[in-house]
C-alpha cells in the first residue's frame, strides 16, 4: 500500500511537468508559413509548321519482264545442219546472229523447177507469137486466094446467065470459091485465139514466177537470224535434228530494255494525277483516262531493288497504264520501262535486271509547296497547338493528302504554328505547356520526299 501510494506521488508530478512543457513548446512555436500551390507546366515536344517542297508519290511492286521478246519459229522443215555454238540457255548472242541453218536442198531443186518452168513458158509464149506471125501472112495469101474465086465466080455467073457456060462448070467453081472461104475463116478463128493463148501462157508464167518467189523465200528461210541482241531463255534444237515448220527452236529476252507492271493502288494515283493537275475524279477506275493523263504529264519514275538491306536503283519512264484492274486488290497495273536494265550492269553492285525479279516502282510528280506533318500529330481530324500563351489548343485541319509517315495539311493551321507532336498527360484543352523544339523531327520534316 505504501508503495503505490509512494509511486503515485512519485510519478504524477513528472507526467503533469512534461505535459506541461509540450504545451508550452507548442503554444510559443510560431504557426508553419502557407504557399499558395501554382500552375504546373507539362513538357511537350512541337515542331513549326511551314512550307517545304514535298513530291507527291505513289509506289507499287511487280515482276520484271524483258520489253521485247523473240521466239525463234522455224518457217520451213529441214534437218538442221548448224546450230550456234552459243545457243545455250543463258548465253547472250548480238543482233543479226545466225541462229539455226537448215539443209536447203529440197528448196534449191524448187527454185530450180520453178525457173525451168518459166523458160519453158516463155518459149510457149514466143512460140504462139510465131504462130500468130505464120497464120498471119498465111490468112493473106488465103484472102487472096478468095478473092480470085469471088472473081471467077462472078465471072462464070455472068456466062451461065447467057447460056454460054454449063451449070455444072459454074458449080464446079463456086464450090472452089466456097472451100477455099472455109480456109479464110478457119485461119481468121485460129488468128483470133491467139491473144487469149498469149494471155494465158503470161498468167502461167506469172504462176511460175510466184512458184519461184516462194522457193526462193523458203530458200532463205532456211537460215534463222536473231532480230536484236538478246539473252536465251530457252532451246529446243540440236544438230541433225528434223526441224518442223513452225517449231519453236529457241526462246529470246531483249537485253536492250526492261519493264515492270507495278501494282499501285487507285487512291495514290488518284492523289499523284490530282497535284499534276489532271482531272481524274472516279477515272481512277478507267485505265482509258489514266493513260490520257499520263501522256500529258512528266513523272519521274524510279524502280527499286532491294539486296539485303541495301538498294540498287535505276531511272524509268512511265510507258503505259494496264488495260484492267485487278478485281480482288483494287489495285492498277502501271507499266514501267527501264532502259539499259541489262547494259548497265557492274559486277558486285550492280545486278541486272532480268526476268523475274520482284522490284518496286515508285512515281513521283513535280514538287509541291505544302505543310507537312507526322501522321502521329493527327487526332481524328484535329491537330494539337501551342498557342500564344503556351497553353493547348485542339484545331481541325484540312488534310490534301497522306504520304508514308507524313499528312499534307492543305488548311486549317497557319505557317508558323507550333505543332504538339508528343502526348501531354492529362490531355485537357488549354493545359499549360513548356515547349521543347523537336530538331530532329524538324529536320525529317524539311526532307519529306526524299529518296530512300
């Protein structure tokens, strides 16, 4: 008992001077100073818009094909007596190269039947010219001989009427008269015959020269010769072998020049005809017209061949627009040529382009004055703004057209306005921005339309 109330009287005075001191301490401790919270800024990236050259473009890929093809197609049957050493698959052989020589014996015993037949035509022919000629002065001599009867007719007439001549002496001389008429006439039939013997001996020398013509043609055709320079692609002929008219003995890729049917879509046409001023609207869909406005157009063409990570790239002109579209891509066939696609080749960087090989074609119109931007900056048609109080600004824009990473912008924001290309959190219109200019995408802006 003694010892609590000893404990008590101990402790309770100490727990009531600590008490004390605290409050003391906290009453005298002058109150903390208030701030006022201010508004914090969101760092963001922008880039400047203005006006840089831009190229509109439009790319596709296809299949390289030689431009000029050449199949090798025997005219005449024969057994092949020399076939070019370099006829091989693979193996380049120049323009005029003698491909194929085939026996020409049956064609030189034509040509010389047919020129047999002609002499002997031509002697036919002078030999009725002759005749004529005989049967000429024979019908005078013959007339002549007519015209004594006709007399002694006429004569022996006047006698039998004055009873000085015997009817049988009369008949007996107009018999004579009548026979030797027959003679007249059938001279004067065999004179008239001739100029239709004459045109028909020339007919069948004109046939005999045309037997010669042909025999003369299939003599030289006995020869095949490469029409240009060209690559072989395919053979089908040995020496000894029987060559049968219209065999293909071998097949040609022209090394002159190349082309590409790269598949582009419509809408890129239609944006890439649209800045060159043509009027294609839905023409985009009629070949027809995107021919016409290519013809009256220069776009520059490239065709792109990708080695590992690297490109190889050739110029090329646009020649044409395929006659149809393909139904399940919606996409249209454009037609490039590449010249010197085989020529210009340099081993080790420089391939040629040959059959087959799968490259891109790009076709890019004259420059433009536009104002780009990347693609990112778009948010469903609106683009966000610093303005001139730094604080952020959604503004709907007017896009002409979307190349690769970059959008067109053809109205809705001024030369000069600073673009937010990076993603302030929280997203709220008329948030405060601390601006960082983005340099390098700046940079990548101004080289929009470069080449890869």
């Amino acid at each position: 008992m003694r010892v609590g109330f000893k404990l008590i009287t101990m402790t309770l005075p100490i727990i009531l001077l600590g008490v004390g001191f605290v409050a003391y301490t906290i009453s005298s401790k002058p109150a903390p100073a208030q701030e006022d919270l201010a508004e914090r800024a969101v760092a963001v990236r922008i880039v400047e818009a203005r006006k840089t050259a831009i190229s509109p473009r439009a790319s596709g890929f296809g299949l390289i094909t030689p431009a000029r093809s050449y199949d090798a197609i025997a005219q005449v049957s024969g057994t092949a007596e020399y076939v070019n050493p370099l006829l091989k698959v693979g193996g380049i052989l120049p323009e005029g190269a003698v491909l194929l020589r085939l026996s020409d014996s049956d064609y030189k015993l034509a040509q010389a039947q047919a020129q047999a037949n002609i002499r002997a035509a031509q002697a036919r022919l002078a030999e009725i010219s002759v005749s004529q000629s005989n049967l000429k002065s024979a019908l005078e001599i013959e007339q002549e001989t007519l015209d004594l009867k006709a007399r002694e007719v006429a004569r022996l007439r006047r006698l039998f009427d004055a009873g000085t001549a015997s009817e049988a002496a009369y008949d007996g001389v107009r018999a004579a008269y009548l026979a030797q008429r027959q003679k007249v006439q059938g001279l004067t039939s065999s004179l008239a015959l001739i100029p239709t013997q004459k045109q028909s001996q020339i007919e069948q020398i004109a046939v005999y020269q045309a037997s010669l013509k042909i025999a003369e043609l299939n003599l030289g055709r006995t020869e095949l010769r490469l029409p240009f320079a060209g690559r072989v692609a395919a053979v089908s002929v040995e020496v000894g072998q029987l060559v049968r008219s219209g065999q293909t003995i071998a097949a040609f890729d022209g090394i002159d020049a190349a082309e590409v049917t790269a598949q582009i879509p419509a809408a890129q046409l239609k944006k890439l005809f649209r800045q060159l001023g043509g009027k294609t609207g839905n023409d985009t869909q009629n070949p027809v017209a995107l021919s016409q406005i290519l013809s009256g157009n220069d776009i520059d063409a490239r065709v792109l061949l990708r080695l590992g990570n690297e490109y190889v790239q050739w110029p090329a002109t646009v020649d044409r627009i395929s006659n149809e579209i393909d139904p399940k891509t919606g996409t249209i066939g454009v037609i490039v040529r590449i010249d010197d696609a085989y020529t210009s080749a340099r081993p080790g960087t420089r391939p040629p382009l040959t059959r087959g090989m799968f490259v891109e074609a790009i076709l890019q119109a004259a420059p433009i004055q536009a104002i780009p931007l990347p693609r990112s900056a778009l948010r469903d048609g609106r683009v966000m703004i610093a303005d001139a109080d730094n604080r952020l600004r959604l503004v709907p824009v007017s896009v002409d057209f979307v190349q690769d990473r970059l959008a067109v912008i053809s109205g809705g924001i001024d030369e000069g306005a600073r673009i937010v290309v990076s993603n302030p959190v929280p997203l709220i219109e008329g948030l405060l921005l601390e601006l960082h200019p983005d340099q390098a995408l700046m940079q990548e802006l101004g080289l929009a339309g470069a080449e890869k």
